[in-house]
C-alpha cells in the first residue's frame, strides 16, 4: 500500500455524522497513508480544520438539508466532486486520491442516495502507476548557493522548523547538528525536535519559551524551514532569514525575506548537509548559553508550579507532570484555548511524540475529535487529548464513541469554568469579563456514566467566580 499510494484501510469505525469532519482532522497527520472518512445520513456541517491527505465520503440525503455542499467544501477541499450515477467511479476514486497526495490536503467526494445503492462494478480499483508524479524537486542553483554563503558567514543562525518540514524531523536535526543552531519550533511543529536535545529552544512566540525568544532575538541569521510566519509564532522579519518550503507561494507570504528557497524540504536539506562542511572559526558556540537559558526557565516553570493562589491546580503543575508521564511513543491532541497555549510553553516533547493541532489554533472543539482520528490511525500508540472545559462539551458525547470501540484514549481536562481564552483577551482590551463563564456538569461523574473511567483532581478552595465544585478530570475508557 504504501508503494501503490491508493488503496485505504479497509478498518471502520461508526461516527455520529456530525462527528465525522472533526475527526476527520487527527488521522491524516498520524498515518502513514492517506485514509478515507465517511458516515451515513445527513451531512456533517462544516466545521472544518483539515488536514493532509484525507478524502472525506460525503453521503447528504436529498430531501434535507439542501445546502449545496460543492460550494460548503469547495474553499477548504483541495478538490470536491459530486459522485453521479453516470460518473466513472474508479476514476473518480483515484482522482480523489491524486489531489489529496499531491496538493496535500483534503479531497470531497458526494454520494448522493440513489448512488450509494449502486453495486460496485467488478474493475479493479484504479492505481497510482503513471499518475502520480515524484514530488522531491530540487531548488535553483542561484538560491541555494546565497543561502550557503549566508549560512557559512553568519555567526549565531537559528533554525525554525514549521509543520511544513515535519517529515524531515530526523534531517533537519541533522542540519542543526552540522551548523551547531539552535532549534526554534513553531507552535504547530512542537516535538519535532525534543526538549532535551542540547540544541532546542522549544516553541516561539505567544505559546512559547522565553529560550526560544532569546535566540531568535539574538541571532545573525534564521533558517526557516516550512513555516508559514503566522503572527501567533512571530518571527522577526527584521532579520536575515533564509526561507525554504516547497509552495511557492508560502515563500515571501507575508513579509519580504533575504533568501527565497524553492524545493522540497528534504532535499534542500540533503544540498545544503553535502555542502556545509565543520562549523567556521567564528561561529559562536551557543550551546552552553542554550544550558544556562533552560536551567533558568525550568527554575522558572518550577516556581510557578509552586504557586499556589487558591484557584485551583495551575496549568504548569499539570503540564510538568504530564511532560514525567506522557510516554516516549504518545500521539498528544490538543485542542484550543489557554490551555493550549500553557501546553505549547510548559510541556516538555520527548523524542517519538507527536503533537496534533488545528492550524493557527483555528477550531476549539479540535482536541478529542483528533484523538479519536489519531486513535483510528495509529491504534497501539498511546492517546492523550488535552482540552479546555468549552472544546470537550463541544463533542462529549463521542465519549460513548471511545467507549464503544475500546479506545484507550487518555484525556486531561483543564477545567476552569470558563472560555478563559476569551475572558483574558476581554481583560487584555479592557473591557468587562462578559458572559465566559460556563456550567459544567462534574466531568469525572460524566465519564464514568458513559462506562470510561473519570478521575477528578483533589478539590481546592473554591474560586469565588463559580459557586459550583469544579473537577480537573482525566478520562479513559475502562476495562468493562
Ligand atoms: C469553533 C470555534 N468557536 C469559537 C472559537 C473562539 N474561541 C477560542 S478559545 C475559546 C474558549 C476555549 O475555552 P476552553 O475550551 O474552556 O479553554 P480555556 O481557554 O478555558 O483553556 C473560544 C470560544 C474558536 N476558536 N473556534
Ligand atoms: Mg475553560
């Protein structure tokens, strides 16, 4: 299959309908191969934050709902097509499955009733073989040899990996080594360097580490490679950056950069590993101030989990205890909220983890969802989803989902009682907290009606915000 390119799993899983778009999300980042989602009955509303390589079934029943679903998807699908009783199906399916590939997004496909009764026809399915073309082109030769010289002359250069590049974790690593760079991530790309690796900075900007700040600040030159320069990450576009991605239109988005870098991520990197050679006399040797930077920030986050002002856990207590125990293989989902942003600064990545989130923390709601898709992905990894008390009640009811197929998702709830994203940027504008506070029910209560097992946090004193006990609760689906 992986050779061959179109053919999917043939494993299902049933999904409430509206479900289906969400979950959509966390299975195409964590597989291998593309994967297909479908459900029956009405169509999902779209609620969309896509990910690569997934080709959504969309079956509307034709009496309801008539929205007109090429137009729904058409802005976020890479491709949509109505699937009509006339169509040729086989071509259809591997058209579907070329878009997704190469554009690398997602691919609609609308089952109308009276084609989903179709018998299927005895063809074989449709292959790859001389439609799908190799995607490692190489960069022009005028770019690469300016964005050497520059990397050869500068003095403290500093690599940001974005999503874009996370295919090319183990070379990038590799690049680093060889230009002795501290490594920045994107919020996106979090874990694809490990905390502990003795040349990561960890995330930049608004969820990130003041080492990550830093170094950026400091630095002579940033290489960037596959990130799309959101306001959340805020590279500076001051500096000299060299800037590598394989859309062309990525290159330059927003601001103007020194060194555009046309070509796929890998073999840039693989071009620029055969020319650098051994770091010249007058780079500076950042790794001993890169120790000093992280022995003071962890001192820091060390205080602040100390802090105790009657609230409740803080969120650096939860995240320094989840950076000791989430294990070394876990796919971790999170959703959006403060709580994403406290995890984009306190947690600690181990070598092997995968993080999943919806692009520029677009879609609360996200978390769980995409445990389930990464579940349905990559079954034998551990499965922890981290969300806020707003994004899970958006879908606690697929709960009874994870329940019914035994997934052994581990889910931390920060529960605060609030939309507490929303309440600081009201206090950031000055203006009133209004309406952010929310009813939750006792979570772990929740969970353990629905057959998984719920463990509330010990209770602490009562904010006086919420007259109601709050519980901090991990979920899993039990054994029973
Ligand atoms: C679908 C969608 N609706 C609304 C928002 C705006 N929004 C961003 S964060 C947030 C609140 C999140 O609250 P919670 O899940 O409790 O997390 P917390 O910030 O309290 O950690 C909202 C409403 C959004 N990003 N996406
Ligand atoms: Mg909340």
């Amino acid at each position: 299959m992986a050779e061959t390119g179109f053919t999917f799993r043939p494993r299902s899983t049933s999904l409430r309908r509206e479900f289906l778009t969400p979950s959509a999300t966390g299975f195409p980042p964590i597989a291998a191969e593309p994967g297909a989602v479908g459900a029956p009955g009405y169509s999902p509303l779209v609620q969309v934050s896509f990910h690569h390589r997934t080709v959504v079934l969309d079956a509307p029943q034709i009496a309801f709902q008539e929205i007109d679903l090429t137009a729904a998807f058409g802005k976020v699908a890479r491709w949509t097509q109505p699937v009509l009783e006339t169509s040729k199906h086989r071509e259809l399916m591997a058209l579907a499955c070329k878009h997704a590939i190469l554009q690398h997004g997602p691919s609609h496909l609308i089952f109308p009733d009276e084609v989903q009764t179709i018998p299927a026809a005895s063809e074989p399915p449709a292959g790859p073989d001389g439609r799908l073309t190799e995607l490692e082109i190489g960069s022009p030769a005028p770019a690469l040899e300016r964005a050497l010289t520059l990397l050869e002359n500068a003095k403290r250069s500093v690599m940001i990996i974005g999503h874009g590049a996370r295919f090319h974790r183990e070379q990038a690593v590799a690049l680093a080594e060889r230009l002795n760079a501290p490594v920045i991530t994107t919020f996106k790309a979090k874990g694809q360097i490990p905390d502990a690796h003795p040349l990561a900075t960890g995330v930049l900007g608004r969820s990130g580490t003041p080492v990550a700040s830093w170094f950026m600040n400091e630095s002579d030159l940033l290489l960037v490679l596959g990130a799309s320069f959101s306001d959340h990450t805020g590279i500076y576009a001051g500096k000299p950056i060299i800037q590598v991605d394989s859309d062309p239109l990525q290159l330059g988005r927003i601001d103007p950069v020194t060194v555009l870098v046309y070509g796929e991520i890998g073999v840039v990197i693989d071009r620029f590993l055969q020319r650098l050679g051994d770091p010249p006399a007058q780079r500076v040797d950042q790794r001993t101030e890169l120790a000093e930077h992280w022995m003071i920030w962890r001192a820091e986050k060390g205080s602040r989990a100390g802090d105790n002002r009657g609230q409740g856990i803080n969120s650096a207590v939860v995240f320094q205890a989840l950076s000791t125990h989430v294990p070394e293989d876990a796919v971790i989902a999170v959703d959006v909220g403060n709580h994403a942003y406290s995890f984009g600064r306190y947690f600690e990545c181990k070598e092997g983890q995968s993080v999943l989130m919806s692009g520029y923390l677009g879609s609360i709601g996200f978390g769980y969802p995409a445990a389930i898709g990464a579940w349905a992905a990559v079954p034998d990894r551990p499965i922890f989803a981290v969300t806020g008390d707003c994004g899970f009640a958006q879908y606690m009811a697929e709960l009874l989902t994870a329940v019914k197929h035994r997934m052994k998702i581990t889910h931390v709830l920060l529960n605060n009682g609030q939309l507490g994203k929303i309440s600081k940027e009201q206090r950031a504008g000055d203006w009133d907290v209004w309406q952010t506070a929310l009813h939750n029910p006792d979570f772990s209560k929740y969970a353990e009606i629905c057959g998984a097992l719920g463990i509330a946090s010990p209770r602490h004193p009562s904010s006086t915000a919420h007259s109601r006990p709050r519980s901090h609760t991990t979920a899993r689906p039990s054994s029973r």
